[in-house]
C-alpha cells in the first residue's frame, strides 16, 4: 500500500510536515494487518513528533536566555 511505504519513509527522513500530512489523511486499509501496521507506525510517528517537540522547546529557552542575558549587560 503506497501511504504505508509513504508514511515509512517518512518516519525514516524524520520528515514532521509529511508524518502530518499523511496521518491526517489516513486511507481505508483494506486487512486488519495493514490496519495494525498503520498504527504502530503512526505510535512511532508520535514519538518522532513529540522529540522534535521537545528538541524545539530546549532551542526555544536557550535563546530566551540567551536574549535575557545580553539584554541584561
């Protein structure tokens, strides 16, 4: 199934725009096994969104404080 080989590549390229586009538009899988599939790649999705997440928010407060220091001296 071509969204299953979409959204593996996906995850492999860490790819967060097309791991969104892809889960928005989840197909209708036509056996329980691709189904089951599909869901724990999108399992593996989450944690690739949520690190990115993460990742972003610890850039986001070393610039804060970065920007406080300098404002400060």
């Amino acid at each position: 199934m071509k969204w299953l080989n979409s959204l593996k590549i996906a995850i492999i390229e860490e790819n967060i725009n097309q791991i969104e586009t892809l889960v928005s538009n989840l197909p209708d899988f036509d056996s329980k096994q691709r189904a089951e599939e599909a869901l724990a790649l999108i399992s593996e999705a989450i944690n690739i969104v949520s690190d990115h997440k993460s990742k972003t928010l610890l850039a986001m407060n070393k610039i804060k404080q970065t920007k406080a220091f300098l404002a400060s001296h």
